[in-house]
C-alpha cells in the first residue's frame, strides 16, 4: 500500500527510495551535443595540425639558415641567398628580393625566382622609393609591412 500525505492524495514521499526516470528524453540531446562537439573538436585537431606544420617549416628554415652561416665562412652573400630562398618558401612566395637599405636609397642584395626582366632592371641598382611606399614606410618605421596582392 502506497503512503499517502495529509494534505491530499499526492503520494507521500518516501526516504531511501529512487524511482526510475527515462533517460530516453535526453538521448537526442546528447546526440546532438556529441556531433556538434565531434566537429569543433575536428576543427581544433585541424587548425593545431596546421599550426604544427608551419611550425615545422619554420625550424627546417631557420636550421637550413644556421647550417649556411656556420659553413659560409665569413662570406655574407650565401647566407642572404638562404635566408632569402627559406623565406620565399615559407611565404609561398612566386619569387622575392632581399634589399639593403643605405641612408634613403637601396639595393638589391639577393633575389630569389625573380623574374628575368625584373633581375636586370634592379640588379646593381640604387633606388630611392617614393616616400608613401610601403618599402620607404617600413624604412622609416623599422616596422614589417605587409602588401596585399592585388585580384
């Protein structure tokens, strides 16, 4: 016989005792949360797995750069031709130049897949770059400047 309470018919409440519930109601939730989950998850793996191997490249070029240094023997031209080449890879980069600024002009130091038409016309060249360029703005600020290839 079932307990009742004084105030009603309600069944009164019994200590010790645990009634089953269905945990059918929460299973859809679950499932839901588990699929959403698994894909953030998936997206974490991947951004960390891209991390990861830019990381990766970065030490292969810089170790590829203090192997130069260390056997170039005091000649300075191998190791802007490797610092050069590195960082063109690791920008994928079609090709890059490496300047030398002196005082307000510059000059080319090392290219790297430079175009042939574009080797010729800098190579040996001192140029002054008009004021508002992004290479005279990073000169003054001795701050990077990056230039968005244009569509």
């Amino acid at each position: 016989m079932k307990g009742r309470s004084t105030a009603g018919d309600n069944p009164a409440k019994t200590r010790g005792r645990k009634t089953a519930t269905s945990k059918r109601r929460n299973a859809p939730k679950a499932a839901i949360r588990h699929n959403s989950s698994t894909a953030s998850h998936e997206a974490e793996i991947a951004r960390l797995t891209r991390e990861r191997d830019e990381a990766l490249e970065q030490q292969t070029a810089t170790s590829e750069v203090l192997r130069v240094i260390s056997s170039s023997q005091g000649e300075i031209q191998p190791v802007f031709e490797s610092m050069l080449a590195n960082a063109t890879r690791v920008c994928q980069a079609q090709f890059g130049h490496l300047l030398l600024c002196e005082g307000d002009a510059f000059h080319n130091i090392a290219m790297c897949h430079a175009p042939s038409a574009l080797a010729e016309k800098i190579r040996g060249q001192l140029f002054r770059p008009h004021p508002e360029s992004p290479l005279a703005q990073a000169a003054i600020t001795k701050q990077p400047v990056q230039v968005r290839p244009s569509p």
